[in-house]
DNA sequence: ATTCGCATGTAACTAGTTACATGATTTA
DNA sequence: TAAATCATGTAACTAGTTACATGCGAAT
C-alpha cells in the first residue's frame, strides 16, 4: 500500500468511477499516469479492497467501474489517522530560479512572465472548479461530514497555491526591474 | 542529465561543496538521498561537469569537495533558458484531507493541528535562514546578478508557502468548528 | 486530414527510497 | 550510554515515466 493507493480508494469513497476518470481526478493530488494507475487498480481488487464492473459502451470503449469494499474503506479510515508521510515538491522552476544570477535579465524575466501565465490559467480552472462543487452542492458551501467537504477544501487549497505563486512571481519581476510597474 | 543533476549544478554555482552539504542544501528544492546523490555527482564528474577535491579532515571522516566547472555552467545556463517541467507535489495530507469526511471530527482536527504544529516549526526555520541570507549580503535584501539573490527569492518562495498552509489550515478549523474560536 | 477524447493495458526504462556498511567525535 | 553529526559509498527494492499497442467517433 502507497500513496498512490489510499489516493484512488479515497477518490472511490466519493463514488465509483473507471481507471480512466481516476487518473483525471488525481490532478488534484499530483499526475499519475494511466500506466500506474491500471496495473493498481488490479492488485487493488485482488486484494479484495475494490471490485469492478464491466459497462459496455456504444461508440465509446467499454470501461471497468471500480468500486470501494467496505475493507478498502476500513484500511483508508485506519490510515487516515496516522500522521501523513512529509510532503514532497519537485519543481524545476526553483531550481532555475535559485540559480537566476546565471542568466541575463531579459531571460529571467521572461521565466517569470511565463509562470505568471501559467497559474493565471490553472487558477481560472480552479475557480471554475471550485464553483462547480458549490453547485453540486446545492448552492452552498459543503459542511464537514458531507462527501463534497474534502473535495473543496482540497481545490481551496490548490487555488490559494496558484496566487500565491502569481504574487510571488510578480514580487520576484518588481525587484527585478525596481524601475518599472511589472 | 535529470532535475537533480541541475539542481546540484545550481549549488555549485554558489560555492563547492561536499556531497554531504549538498544533500543537506537540497532542501529547498525537495529532499533527495545521499544514496541518490554521492553516484549522480561521480557521474557528473565522469562528464567533465564538475571536478573533485579531496580535502583530509581530522577528528571528522575526510571529505570530497565538488566544483563546477566551466562547461557545467554552460550546460545549467542552457537549461537554465528552457520552460521548465510542471512542478509536481505528493503531499499525503491532501488525500487525507480529500477524505476527512470518513473520520470523526476529533480525528480530523487532530490532524490538522498537528500539521499547523510543523508548518509552525519549518516556517520559524526558514525565517532565520532568510535572515542569514540577508546577513551574509551585509544587512540588506541581495540584487539580481548577486550570488544570493537566487537563494533569498526561493527561501522566500518557500516560507510564503509553509505560512500559506497554516492560514489553510486554519481556515477548515474554522469550518469544523464554527461555534469555537481555533 | 489530423488531432482530441474515450478507454485499457504492457514493457522497458529512470528516478527515488530503504537498508546495509563503517567509524570517530560530540552532545544530551 | 544513547543518539546525533560528520562523511561516503553500494545493493536491493519500489515508484514513476515513456513508449508501445489498439481503435472508434467527433470535432477542427
């Protein structure tokens, strides 16, 4: 049992859904591909922590519906309240910008516009997202208990993430160039 | 040539260091293990990117002392230009947060108190390297072109993040409990 | 015409972790 | 006296990525 694992039974725990729909959903987590995903699901089930459903489509390609155990969901509440392992961050861009006095100032400049750019649109996503959790839940903000409630503080979080990294970004550009209004 | 082998090559850019110094650097990027570390640098060396020294220690075991050298930081500068690869963070928290709804409440705030507990520690850390920064750049805030500037940025970076977290944490207290004050 | 979305899988590889191995000095 | 710091390395394993493989329907 990974990480990897509690994160697709928890995803399960909201509803079923097929290794296809998973590997979309773990974005909020980090991207899993579909390679690791398939295979653990697999060994999921034979561990008796999910079964499946075939569903045959028409004019799409029939897909397995994974759905969580009682067992599965036991092994996840007992996981739940054991302290989290440290989280870890791999991001290329602190390299570079750690390393920034080796490039000219157009080129940092440019690094930074790019990443402003970047979270300008995974954060237009978000709030779209995060308005849809809303709407799903009747118009107002999930409450604790409900199965909605992880999902939103979650996609909270990863908002506040993304600004935070576009005020970061324009704080970095405003003592690159004190002259200028970035 | 993998992020890791930048990220050492960006060290190095600062000043040589020992395999040690740089496993212990390495946290402001993620934490990456001497065991991963000690071979990419021999590897790096085979490459002509960096050039070792041995340096004979007493009371302490002997050390071996990496520079960078002149086409190591060709090789970074050119990356350096490069659009970065998308930032990835597996952070177990968020899973058990997506699921909060299969714990009960004490659990759920437990859990949230202690993560506000180590963010509080690491944030207080990193408050005192960001003030040893400025201190070695002789009381003021580095420049770009500046060796340091590079390393204030990202210290920077990190701290808004760790006091981001506690403010998030603070803020789904809130909602599990709306009549008390957290 | 080509690319995108749907959908699932395996094979080969690279990256990262845990454990094994050693050993003196310092601090709690 | 137990643990932490300094210091470097290898072996065995797990986790994650890239590439291979297939194929229809819809949109561009």
């Amino acid at each position: 049992m990974n990480s990897l694992s509690y994160a697709l039974l928890g995803m399960l725990v909201r509803k079923p859904c097929s290794g296809y729909e998973l590997a979309k959903m773990m974005e909020v987590f980090w991207q899993a591909k579909h390679s690791q995903i398939y295979p653990l699901l697999s060994k999921l089930e034979e561990q008796a922590l999910l079964t499946s459903e075939n569903v045959e489509q028409t004019g799409k390609p029939n897909k397995k519906i994974y759905h969580i155990t009682e067992s599965g969901r036991q092994i996840l509440k007992n996981w739940m309240s054991k302290s989290p392992a440290l989280p870890v961050t791999r991001d290329e861009f602190l390299i570079k910008a750690y390393a920034l006095a080796l490039t000219e100032l157009p080129t940092a400049k440019r690094l930074f516009h790019d990443r402003i750019a970047y979270y300008q649109t995974t954060s237009e996503n978000r709030r779209a997202k995060i308005a849809s959790i809303i709407e799903e839940s009747g118009g107002r903000v999930p409450e604790f208990g409900e199965l909605q409630f992880g999902r939103y503080i979650v996609h909270n979080r990863k908002l506040k993430m993304e600004e935070e990294e576009i005020a970061w970004c324009k704080w970095v550009l405003s003592l690159l160039d004190p002259n200028e209004t970035n």
